[in-house]
C-alpha cells in the first residue's frame, strides 16, 4: 500500500488498508491490479479526477485542432472531377486542415506506380498556395497516399478566428439595427443645428407673411 503523499506503507491486509483509509477520510485505489502484490493507495479520489479534468482541458486548448481529411480519386480522372478534387483539397488547407491524397489503382494500374507518382506530384502543385508536401507519395496497398499540411500562415489565421467578413445582404440583423440607430442621430444632428440668422429662427407663419408682402405691388414714387 502506498500512503497518500506517496510513501510506502508495506503490504498490509485489505481489512487494515479500507480502516486506515476511514480514519483518513480518503479512498483506498487499486492503481496496480495486476502487479504481484496488487498495489493500492490512499487518495481523495474525487480530487484526483477534478484535477485530471483539469489538465485534460489545458492540453485540449494548446493542441491544435487539426483535422485529417481524405481527397480520394482515380489514376484515369477527367480533368473536370480533377479540378473538383483540387477545389476541395484548397478549401480543406484554407481552414487549417491536412489533406490526405489518395489514388485507388484499378488492375493493370498497380503495376506504374511512376504514372500515380505524377499525379500526386501536380496536385502538390495545384494546392502549393494553400498547403505543403509533408508526406511523399508512397504505395499502401492498391492505394498510392500523399500527406499534404497546411501553411503555417493558414493556421494562425484559424487560431485567431481568421478575418471577419462582414455577411451578404446588408448584413445581420444587429449591423441593421445599429446602421438605423447611427442614420437617426445624424438626422437629429441635422435638425439641431444652430440658427445662423434671424429669418431662420422665425416660425413658418411669419415667414410666409413676409413672403406675401415682398411679394405685393411695390408703392409708387409721392406726388
């Protein structure tokens, strides 16, 4: 048995190791069953597991989320389904993913693997802007497999989020809103500006009675 600050007890009985593990309201473990004698320790137990939990997460977070996707095509492909294949392959390498290339050999096909080399070797080219070569072409099988990663550049940009675009057809329902709200207080601005003269600051009434008498017949010189 082996105390809970790692010190060795000895081997005692099962009956003597769960008293021992009452009287220090802890919880006697089994961490080597199959070891000759079996090998238990005194521990919190459910500390223990927080603690793992714990450590589980922060690894999560420093490892990157790169994911493996497969691109999978024939040696005799029409050049249409080809570029289809190479489109895909970009998009996978754009999001911070790797890409598994794999050509599938058809009977007589097994025996030019060169011809399969080829192929991979223009498709490392057509997704180069993208992504890099970080397994060579090489035979499993009746498959020929190549290993393409993505730019570091690539990566970082998915770790950050990448660049935010701004969404199609005038925007989400907040940009809207916060557009409305911005027109409005430049229209209250626009309202609220200072009278620069008298004519300006007079109500509408008294305007349009001046108007009608500028407007009337001008007297005539005195006799």
């Amino acid at each position: 048995m082996v105390g809970p600050e790692g010190e060795q007890v000895g081997i005692v009985r099962i009956e003597d190791a769960l008293r021992l593990a009452v009287e220090a309201d802890l919880d006697l473990v089994e961490v080597a069953p199959k070891a000759k004698p079996p090998v238990a320790k005194l521990m919190d137990f459910g500390k223990w597991k927080y603690e793992a939990a714990v450590k589980a997460r922060q690894s999560r977070r420093n490892q990157a989320t790169t994911q493996l996707k497969e691109v999978r095509f024939r040696l005799k492909i029409e050049d249409h389904d080809y570029q289809t294949k190479v489109s895909q392959a970009q998009k996978f390498l754009k999001a911070g993913d790797k890409v598994k290339a794999m050509i599938q050999f058809r009977g007589r096909e097994q025996q030019r693997p060169e011809f399969g080399v080829h192929l991979l070797e223009r498709f490392a080219d057509d997704v180069a802007e993208f992504g890099e070569v970080e397994s060579k072409p090489r035979q499993d099988g009746r498959n020929m497999v190549m290993v393409i990663g993505p730019l570091k550049g690539a990566q970082a940009s998915r770790g950050k989020g990448g660049d935010h675009k701004p969404r199609q057809g005038g925007g989400s329902r907040r940009d809207r809103a916060a557009a409305a709200a911005r027109q409005a207080r430049e229209e209250d601005a626009q309202q609220a500006e200072p009278k620069n003269s008298i004519a300006d600051a007079m109500p509408d009434e008294l305007k349009q009675q001046a108007t009608q008498v500028n407007d009337g017949p001008k007297p005539g010189p005195m006799q």
